[in-house]
C-alpha cells in the first residue's frame, strides 16, 4: 500500500538522487542534472497552488515503513479543459511490485475528485512495456501512436499517448 505526499525538506537527497540519476533520464524529456539549490528552489516552491504553478509533484510514500518509493507529477495542468500530463518515475529498488499502477489509481483519485480534472495523460516510448502495462492496469487507454517522436541513442522512437478519464473508471 501507497500514500501520495506533497515533497518534504528532507526529501531533498532523495530527489537530487533520482534527477542526477542518467538512467531515469531515458523515460523524460531533460538531459541535464538539477543542483540541490535547484532542487531546494524546487521543493520550496511546490507549496504553491497548482492553479498558480500548473505542475505538482507528490511523492510516493510506502505505507508499511514510510520509504519514499518514488514520486509522480502533474504537469501542464490545464484547468480550463480539465486536463493534465502525469509522470511517474518509481526507485529502482521498488520496481516490478505494482506501485507504479497503484500511485496511479491514487493519482487520478486526487485529480478527478479534489482537482475535478476530466482527463490525464501520458505520452510513453512504446519500448517502455513496464510502464505503458502500469498504466494500462491503472486504467489508462492508448489513444494514438506518435511515428518517430522521440530519439534515444541516435534512433527515432514512437510515443504511446495514453489518457484515463474520470467516467471510465
């Protein structure tokens, strides 16, 4: 079991592990390490409002012990057409045990009902099957293929857009 958190001062290690950690890069869109004052600014900030912000971080708290697993984020909140991107990134000790699906139930559980947002949505590099099959048994649907959107490693890959929304739950 999983508890969704906002982002603590003494998280700051542990984030500035996970963002300087190149192996995580390959699920994101950034290449470039973040400071601890970066990530101080970062955690300072995530106080603020969504609706100020438009992006939230939450972290992901192990019930059983209080480990911080991981962390999920809303970004380009748009609350106008009640909608926003999700990010998930899970340790890589804790991978594999049904987290990341289990954030993300929580997460939309947060959106749809205290955010009343109407939509969410992932784009995921059709090569990352473990977290395209979290999504999908966190109830999320593919809805397009993007040819050739990303490239890693000199090669152009596809993108799997995927989105949940409140009624089909």
């Amino acid at each position: 079991m999983i508890r969704l958190r906002a982002c603590e001062p003494e998280d700051l290690e542990l984030l500035y592990r996970w963002e300087n950690n190149a192996d995580y890069w390959c699920a994101g869109e950034l290449r470039t390490p973040y400071s601890r004052f970066a990530l101080k600014q970062f955690i300072l900030a995530s106080g603020q409002d969504i609706y100020e912000s438009r992006q939230m971080r939450l972290m992901i708290e192990r019930t059983s012990d209080g480990a911080a697993v991981g962390a999920v984020d809303l970004f380009d909140f748009d609350p106008l057409n009640g909608r926003a991107g999700v990010g998930i990134l899970i340790d890589k000790p804790y991978q594999g045990a049904g987290l990341a699906s289990e954030s993300l139930r929580a997460l939309q559980t947060y959106a749809f009902r205290h955010l009343q947002l109407h939509q969410l949505y992932a784009h995921i590099a059709a090569t990352n099957t473990a977290s395209l099959r979290a999504f999908e048994n966190a109830g999320f649907e593919t809805v397009a293929t993007l040819k050739d959107w990303i490239r890693r490693e000199g090669q152009y890959l596809d993108v799997v857009l995927v989105t949940a929304t409140e009624h089909h739950r």
